[in-house]
C-alpha cells in the first residue's frame, strides 16, 4: 500500500475526486441557490441527478486537466525536479480553477436565462467593453457565491497531491517501456471517459442532451450538468446531425413552409410601423393579464401597459423563441427562430436574410434600430446591417453620457425620448426600432427615481415600474407628432428572466411574454385575441395588416390572414424544443417526446399527460420536427429569404 501511495497514477488519481467532490459541493449549492425554479424537485430525484452529473463532471474534469494528466504521466525522470513539479502544480490549480468560477458564477447567471451558460455567452457579449465592471459588481452583489468560490480554491489548493519523487530509480530498459505502456492506459482511459464510456462509433458521445435522462423536468437538466461542460460542448457550434426527418419533401412542406405567397385583402397600408422591445418584459408583470390572481389583490408593475393593452390588439398566449436578448431581432424582423443557438452566433450569420426593413424599404420606407447600449453592443448592428435597416443609433449618437446608466445604456425615459424625437425628423412611412435596456442587471436606476416606483420581491421589479413610466413618457410625447395618428406599434419583449411566481417556473413561463398591436387611428385592433401568437409572427402580421403583396421568408404565421388557422408557436428550451399548439404543449427531445402538458389548465406543467391525446400529440411532434429539418436546411442551403432571380 505504501509503494501505491506513491505512485504518479496515485497522485493523480486522488487530485481528480478531490475536483468530483468540489463538482459535487457547486451542484448541490447550485440547487440550493435557485431552489425556487425547482418546485418539484424531491430529495430522490436529487439524488439521482447528482449521480448522473458525475458523468458529465468526468468529462469536464477530464478535459479541463488533460495537460495536467500528460505532464503527470509523461515517462520522464525530470518529473522529480521542484520546477517540473511547480509548473505542473501550477496548470492544475489555474486550470480548475477556472472550471470551479465558471460553476459558481452560473449559481447566479442560471436565473437570467434558466439555463446552464453555453459558448454563445463570449459571442454574445464579444462588442461589449463593460464586463469586467460588471463581473465586479457581481462578486459584491453576490458576495455569499464570491465567497464559495475562495473555499472551494483553498480546498483545491490544500487538498493538491504533488508527483511523489522516485526513491527507487529504476534501470531505463525497464523505466520508460512501463511507463509509456501507463501512459498510453491513461489516455485511453481519458478518452473513454471524455466521449461518456464508450469508444464505439455508432454510439453518440455524452452531450447537453443526455442530462434530460436523470431529470423529470427539463429545467432540473441544469442540476445534472456543470458549466465547463455545456461551454465546451458548445464551443463548436450547435448539433444538427439529428435533425432530418422527413425524406417526402410534401410531406414535410404540408407541416412548415417559412415561404409566404401573401394574397392581400384590399389596397396597400403606408401606415408608419414602431417595434418596441422592452428589456426583459416578462407575462408575470404585467397586471392586465391577471385580475383575478391572487384573489383579485395582484396589480403588476406596469401601470400605462396596462392601459396601452386595453386599447390594443393583444394575446392570451404568447411567447418569446429564446432567453437572450440576441435572439429577438432575428425571430421579430426577419422570422428566424433561435433553435439550437442564437442565429447571429451560429455559423450562418453570413447567410442573405429577408426581413421586414427589406420588405418595406421596397414600398419607400425608411428604417432605422435604436439601442442606447455602446455602439456594437451584443452585436446587433452588424445583424441589423444585414437586415437592411438603413441607419442605426446608439449611445454615440445620443452624444451625452450624462444620461449613460454607467453599466449598460442610456436611461430609458431620455433614450426613448430621443427616439420619439428623432422620428419626427423622418420621411414617412417610417419603420423605427427601438430596444429598451435599463431594466437590466444591475438594476440600476436613476438617483431621482429611487424608491419612486413599487418594489417586489426582486429588484428587477422596480426597474420594470420605471420601463412602463419610460413607455408612458414615449406615447405622451410621441402623440403630439403629425405621424403619431399613422402609425402602427408593436411592442414586446426580448425575452423574460428574474422570473419568482412559481407558475412561471417553467418550460411555458419562462418564455411567456405580452406582445401587442396598437393603433391610435384604428379600433378594431383591440381585444384579447384566443389564438397563440410568437415572436417570428410579428413580420408576416405586420406585413398582412400592410397589406403586402410580394413573396417573402419568415417562420411563423401571419395572424390577419383568415386563411391561414395555424395555430401554434415553437421556442427552443435547451437542450429540447417545445410546441404550443391549441391548449397543449409537447416537449421533444430531438428524438422523442419527453411530456405534454395541457398549459391552459396546468400553468405549472405538473401533470404530464403524454398519450392522452395520440393524434394531437403526433400531429404536433410532425410540425416540431419539420420546423426543425426545415430550419436547418435553410440553414445550410443560405435560403433565409427569396433572392431574386
């Protein structure tokens, strides 16, 4: 036993479950931390999803200390030397540590995106310049996650097993062929463990979607995984070797076609169109929707939205097609939907896309984004360039940082005044895009404002208050214009996040956002519509209320045509996809269904009806599956819009 205690294979060995038992302490802290989005969550699935992490906990490990593992194993005799031992002690505590922040810091950032963090974040936040303050204020705001992460690195530091020196040198005939044979057992074993245990090549290896295995809901598959994990499994791009389906290509057309033929219903509309995209505007703050919750005692945070909805065109059920604030300029004005990865970070955001600035800039409209963040902040201006928006303005062409927020953007009552102003310099018809920011992590607010507007339960709500008063402000000024009484806005969501009601905790809540059509001129756009409505349905029903008349690309539905009665939306819920369809939601795995809920009834998806409903469920698993094949192949084949012959 004591020739085994030092031995290298020992050293290492020991090194390794010292980093499994730290993976453990993150995951279970992870739990305990956002313990609120797993209502449903027993102490026996629990179990079983920490066993089932620790395959992806191998992975991870394995990768992250490889070069660890060679300089351990490497046959030569220079491992006994400080230096040689210094470098390697070196690699192994920076390497790992760095592993053990990107769990820590995902304790907090899951409650942002209720995901485990993928390779997009460095693609997503690649423009941005501000990252470090923002790291900085994290470790302060969240100074009990700051402070695991400093005993987890004095574990790992003091736990640390050196190379043991070799009292007994051994002849180099016999030295370096028993080590080399080590070597080479070590690194199929690293090998093995990476692809999951398996070596066979008609076995896929581990990935993101194996987690949903050990879970019952698929939010619980952030629990199973770890974060090195889903970064590194994603630093190549999404997987879209499992997505065909259909060889019939009616078949598969008669579920998806994102090519419309519009026959207009009457002359053509020049009316102005405003996109309003509120940062982080969940379902769950807004009252309107809810005046028989709690009893009749629920208010919401958002006074003049509710206002604005009860003069407006709005929807019972409706949803955002991802969690990050990328993904909704793709889906609104172009009707690409955020499956697999957000479209601007995949590898075909090179591709020609159509878009709604595309469309009306051949009526003479005029376009423009407006983002008070940094010029080139999340990279959008690129994305809006390809799109065809004419001009983009941002805090540069604010031109005063007094009114910079000093984390994110310009303020949103000055910017959305700028942008009300900067309107009325236009030629109508005018399209006008404007993305909200303030209601963003930190959750700063303007000194005059604090303690202005209704707190809740996290600060985030108070930050809304001031979004909904910074709306309120807009439409008061914009209503003085000349172009106001022509002009149809539509205003939503870039996604939700900081979500606390427990019927939000879910694959429906967490993408459950208010869109609305409004109209000064125009009543009969008011009500609150039965039908589902998405973010990829905006452009085809902003464009059928124009009355458009020219083929155009875009998933999704166009809900002033009353010949198209679809009636459903698709969003991604990584690592699986999700249909509404009617009064039920299918969760499919890229393989098979995992669950069907009736969202109606069943706000917190506790009871899965799967197979209740066979000819429903199967209908729907054919459209999910064609929206995904048909997805990928225009992907592939750089067809996202209808280029001119």
């Amino acid at each position: 036993m004591k020739r085994i205690n030092y031995t290298p294979f020992f050293a290492a060995l020991t090194n390794i479950l010292v980093l499994f038992v730290i993976y453990t302490i993150c995951r279970l802290a992870f739990y305990i931390i956002n313990i609120g989005f797993f209502p449903n969550t027993e102490l026996s699935s629990l179990v079983t999803m920490c066993l089932g992490g620790l395959r992806f906990d191998l992975t991870a490990l394995l990768y992250i200390n490889a070069l660890y593992l060679v300089l351990v194993f490497l046959p030569l005799k220079a491992r006994n030397t400080k230096p040689y031992k210094t470098v390697t002690k070196t690699i192994y505590i920076l390497f790992n540590s760095i592993g053990i922040a990107a769990n820590c810091y995902d304790m907090i950032y899951f409650q942002f995106i209720n995901r485990r963090t993928t390779f997009d974040f460095f693609t997503e936040f690649q423009n941005d310049n501000n990252l470090l303050t923002i790291a900085l204020q994290g470790m302060v705001g969240y100074w009990y996650v700051t402070l695991l992460f400093i005993i987890l690195f004095l574990i790992l530091y003091f736990a640390y097993r050196p190379i043991p020196d070799v009292t007994k040198p051994e002849k180099p005939c016999i030295y370096y062929p028993v080590h080399f044979v080590g070597m080479c057992v070590v690194v199929l074993l690293t090998v093995l463990g990476i692809r999951g245990g398996t070596f066979s090549v008609t076995v896929r290896p581990i990935n993101i979607n194996i987690a949903t295995t050990y879970v019952n809901e698929p939010i619980e598959a952030a629990i199973v995984l770890n974060t090195p994990f889903t970064i590194m499994m994603s630093a190549d791009g999404a997987d879209y070797s499992n997505s065909h389906y259909f060889d019939d290509r009616e078949e598969l057309q008669s579920y998806c076609n994102p090519f419309h033929y519009p026959t207009p219903n009457g002359e053509p509309k020049y009316d102005n169109v405003v996109l309003i995209f509120v940062e982080s505007l969940a379902r769950e703050y807004v009252g309107y929707f809810y005046h028989d919750l709690d009893g009749g005692t629920y208010k919401g945070y958002t006074p003049f939205l509710d206002s604005l909805l009860a003069q407006s065109l709005t929807f019972k059920h409706s949803f955002a097609t991802g969690k990050l604030s990328i993904d909704v300029l793709p889906s609104a004005i172009s009707g690409i939907p955020a499956l697999y990865a957000p479209f601007v970070t995949t590898q075909f955001t090179t591709n020609e896309i159509g878009s709604l600035a595309k469309c009306l800039k051949e009526r003479g409209y005029q376009s423009a984004y407006f983002h008070g963040g940094t010029n080139g902040s999340l990279g959008l201006n690129a994305y809006t360039n390809m799109a065809g928006v004419d001009k983009y303005y941002g805090r540069t062409e604010y031109n005063n940082d007094a009114d910079f927020d000093g984390t994110w953007a310009i303020w949103d009552e000055e910017f959305l005044q700028y942008f009300a102003n900067e309107l009325d310099t236009f030629k109508t018809p005018f399209l006008g895009i404007v993305f909200t920011a303030t209601s963003h992590h930190p959750f700063a607010l303007p000194e005059r404002y604090k303690d202005v507007f209704p707190k809740g339960p996290d600060d985030m709500y108070e930050t809304i208050g001031y979004a909904d008063y910074s709306l309120k402000r807009f439409f008061e000024t914009a209503s003085k214009k000349d172009w106001y009484k022509n002009t149809l806005f539509v205003l939503t969501a870039d996604h939700t996040t900081n979500l606390t009601r427990p019927e939000f905790l879910n694959g429906r809540g967490f993408y459950d956002i208010p869109i609305l059509f409004f109209h000064p001129s125009d009543s009969t756009l008011i009500g609150n519509s039965d039908r589902i409505f998405g973010q990829t349905d905006i452009t085809p029903s902003i464009l059928g209320y124009l009355n458009y008349d020219k083929p155009y690309f875009a998933f999704g539905k166009d809900i002033f045509n009353k010949a198209d009665t679809t009636n459903f939306v698709i969003d991604y819920y990584s690592p699986i996809f999700q249909i509404f369809q009617d009064s039920l939601l299918l969760q499919f795995d890229g393989e098979k269904k995992l669950g069907v809920y009736n969202y109606f009834n069943d706000l917190g998806l506790k009871n899965n009806i799967i197979g209740t409903y066979p000819a429903q469920e199967q209908e729907m698993e054919n459209r999910l599956k064609a929206e995904i094949q048909t997805y990928v192949e225009c992907m592939f084949k750089d067809s996202l819009c209808i280029k001119s012959k």
